[in-house]
C-alpha cells in the first residue's frame, strides 16, 4: 500500500509517514498557524496529487500556501467557496473550480469528483505512467467554516462522503476544526468520520507562544508532541 510522507521529519523517520486512505482531523486553536501544518502535510510530492476545498481563502492564496513548500502548480487543484460571491462572472478551468459560498456543498462534491478523475486520467496518460491509483492529497480548509453555514447533520453528510471517496481513491485527507468553537458533540461527530486526530495546543511562555501538536492513532499509536515555529513565512519543526 502506498505511503505518504507528511514533510515533519520525526513523523516520517518513526512512523514511516501516514498509510493510504486516511483521514486526519486536524484539532486546533486560533492563531495556531494550523492551516499551514495542513498545507504542509497535504502539499504533493513527485507523483502525487492535491486537492483543496477552500473555505476560507480565495484559489490563488491556496496555491501560494501549497507553492510555499514547494509543490508544482500543475498538480494542486484548488474548489474555491470564496471568490465567486465578489467575482460571479468567474468560470472554472482545469485545476480552478468555484462554488458561490461554502453553503453549496453538492457543488463542491460534484466539482471534487471532476477534478479527482480528470487528475486519473492524466495521472494514466502520463509517459511514463505513475502509481496507481494515482496518488491524491486532499485539504479542507475548514470543516469550522462549513459548520458555521450548515448544521451539523448536513455538514456530517457531506463529510462522509468525501472521507468515503477519500478511502476509495487511497489518498488522504485532513480536515481543519477549531478546536474552540464548537462543543463537544460536535466534535466528537465529526471525529467519527476521521481514522486519525492532529492535536495542537498553543501556549503563552512568557511572551512569546510555543505551539505544538501530536497525532493519535497513526499506526495504531499516539506520537509525542513536536514543538513548530512559524517565522518569515517559513513552517520548521523540532527534530
């Protein structure tokens, strides 16, 4: 079974990186820079694929996100619920899907489908060909926006089947909630759906923030917590 490497060096030295067809909650606080450890672990590598459904941000800032650790541009395909509330005129290409806000959630299933095959189809066509199934990534950024438009049963819905599809493509996911908005229900449903949890906790040290995260149930067992630093753009990590 294919391996994905997450880019966290003590991740993918101890644990070999993450197995195919899992889906990663990742639980943290604001201002905790999470979306990029998101990025970080969803940016491709040679011969995969990436995927974002955005939220939160528009298209072209999901790329640069994904750009910033070096993955090509050819290879990221981005659903944008943001731009086209502004910008109604805007079409879709090839690897730039739009949706009118993050309330249409059969568009963004029926444009995650799309972009998933015309990224197969390539993937076959390739000379010479890649793995197969081709190798796919998948972030959501964020599952807190969606449940800020959606009640919890739709936003459940609709986070079972793309965690469903996620499992058949053999890809990964990770899904960003904000571990302090929503109760414990909440997140405890959402849960259900993810095979994997990222924890991160930020801390005030006395000025300055320390931040750190661990991830339960990789390989069957809960990885210590790594400290990160975010600092002129650029996301390291404690070795």
């Amino acid at each position: 079974m294919y391996t994905y490497e997450t880019g966290i060096p003590m991740i993918d030295r101890e644990y070999g990186g993450l197995r195919a067809a899992t889906n990663i909650l990742l639980l943290a606080p604001p201002l905790s820079y999470a979306e990029l450890l998101a990025y970080r672990i969803a940016s491709p590598r040679p011969g995969e694929w990436a995927v974002a459904i955005s939220t939160d941000e528009r298209a072209s800032d999901a790329v640069d996100a994904f750009r910033r650790f070096g993955a090509d541009r050819g290879r990221i395909g981005i659903i944008d619920a943001v731009t086209k509330s502004s910008v109604p005129t805007l079409r879709d290409t090839k690897k730039a899907k739009f949706v009118t806000s993050p309330l249409d959630l059969t568009s963004m299933g029926i444009k995650f489908s799309r972009m998933v095959e015309d990224m197969w189809k390539e993937g076959v066509m390739a000379d010479p060909p890649g793995p197969m199934p081709p190798p796919i990534r998948l972030c959501v950024h964020s599952v807190s926006t969606l449940l800020m438009y959606a009640q919890l049963e739709v936003t459940y819905r609709f986070l079972h089947v793309i965690t469903n599809r996620v499992k058949k493509l053999e890809g990964i996911g990770i899904y960003i909630l904000n571990s302090e908005s929503f109760d414990e229900r909440t997140i405890s449903t959402i849960k259900q759906l993810m095979n994997t949890v990222i924890e991160v906790r930020a801390e005030d040290g006395g000025g300055a923030v320390e931040r750190e995260f661990r991830i339960i149930g990789i390989r069957g067992r809960t990885a210590p917590w790594i400290r990160y630093f975010y600092d002129d753009g650029a996301l390291t990590f404690e070795q």
